[in-house]
C-alpha cells in the first residue's frame, strides 16, 4: 500500500529538474560522479541533513513572524542529536511539533520550557508503519518530503538516502487529510510518550468504535478497488 502511494506521487509530482536529480544520483550510486548539490532531492550523506535543518530553521522563523509554524515528522526512528535539538529549540519558539514514531524516539514531548509544544505518537498495529514523511506548514505554502530516511546518525551521515518533494497540491492535502492526519487520531493502536518518557495508551483505545488507522486505510483501499473495477461488456 505504501509501496504503491509512493509510486503514484512519484508519478505525479516528477518534472525535469528531479529527473535531472535523479540522473545525476544515479551517477553518483554507480561512482561516475562525485556530486554534492542537488536541485530538489534532498540526497544523504551530502545534502538532507542541511536541507532539513533549513526547513526546521525557516519554520521558527514563520513562527516567529507569526505566521504559525507547524511541523508533522513520520518516522521508525528519532535518535540523532542534532535533530533532537533543533526540534526543542522549534518547540520553545512555540512551533507546533506532532511527531509519528513507531519505534526508537530519543526525544522527550512534553517537558515545561523544553518541548511543551511536541507530542510523539507511536502506532504499532498489524502492519509495519515503515513510510517516513516530513510535513512543512511553511506559512502556508505546505511542503511535503516522502523518502528513505529516519532522523539517526547513520540514515543522515553513513548512507545514501533520498526525501522527494511532493509537488502536487492535491497529493500534498491526501497526505496531509488523508494518511498525516488518519495517523494522528488513531486511538486503538496508539501509545503516547509522557514527559516522562513512558508510553500510555489512548484513553480510548478499548472503545468499540476506536479509530484504528490502518484498518481505515485498507477500508479506503478496498473503497477505490471497487470503484475501479469495470462491469465487463455482454457479448
């Protein structure tokens, strides 16, 4: 299901310019080029963990400028310290932080002064919640990054990782409505971080009608595998 959602964005939102990038990664994968800047991909080791810094840093400035910084991370793992930072510094400049980390998190939500404004949600359920997305509110000139990559040293420093923009707008409101969204109301699978940094359950994770996101998903799926399938013609 993921596989296919990135492959349909891809699809959709690819221009020349990430073809150019794309090109030009495939070079440096095969070690015909040694390059080191990229138009619109954001490529590890040489240019995502400086392209996601900026994009942080720009949304404390809009925050700042009061024009409401939000920022939603979806991720398996949060551990890199540099990051970590850099998102309490966001949180302190009062820039709304929802985080979706389903395993490893280092950073603490919810500490007075630190990161009062950061909530960590972690969802494990039947699937593997394995997608990684970076949403920017950017003042309202939404940004969305799909790609490989957690927030860890290694992810960041050691490996070739790519983060795409989504360039869509429509594609860009479906993962912000449709998937960001689904996620951060999941109440049957869901585990919060406490500023202890202890794990709870959603209060109402045991009702009947519990929302659970990745049911809803493969609800949805079916929905439009339905409305895809033709009548076949009589003969």
């Amino acid at each position: 299901m993921t596989a296919q959602l990135y492959t349909d964005i891809g699809m959709m939102t690819c221009d020349p310019v990430i073809g150019a990038d794309c090109t030009d990664l495939f070079n440096f994968l095969t070690g015909y080029s040694a390059k080191t800047a990229y138009r619109k991909l954001l490529v590890a080791p040489v240019t995502m963990r400086a392209g996601l810094e900026h994009l942080i840093e720009r949304e404390i400035e809009h925050q700042k400028n009061g024009r409401g910084g939000h920022l939603i991370f979806k991720m398996n793992a949060l551990v890199d310290k540099k990051m970590i930072r850099l998102l309490y510094q966001a949180s302190q400049a009062g820039v709304k932080v929802e985080l979706l980390v389903r395993g490893i998190c280092c950073l603490i939500p919810g500490i007075a002064g630190v990161s009062d404004n950061i909530a960590v949600t972690s969802i494990v359920g039947r699937f593997l919640e394995h997608s990684r997305i970076f949403y920017f509110n950017n003042g309202g000139k939404e940004e969305v990054y799909l790609g490989s990559a957690d927030l860890m040293p290694r992810n960041l420093n050691h490996r070739v990782e790519v983060d795409f923009p989504v360039q869509d707008k429509e594609l860009i409101r479906v993962v912000r409505d449709e998937i960001l969204a689904t996620n951060l109301k999941d109440q049957a699978k869901a585990r919060h971080m406490t500023s202890e940094g202890k794990y709870v359950r959603d209060p109402n994770y045991d009702k009947k009608d519990a929302l659970n996101s990745q049911e809803t998903f493969l609800a949805r799926a079916a929905k439009r595998q339905a409305g895809a399938t033709l009548p076949r013609r009589k003969s």
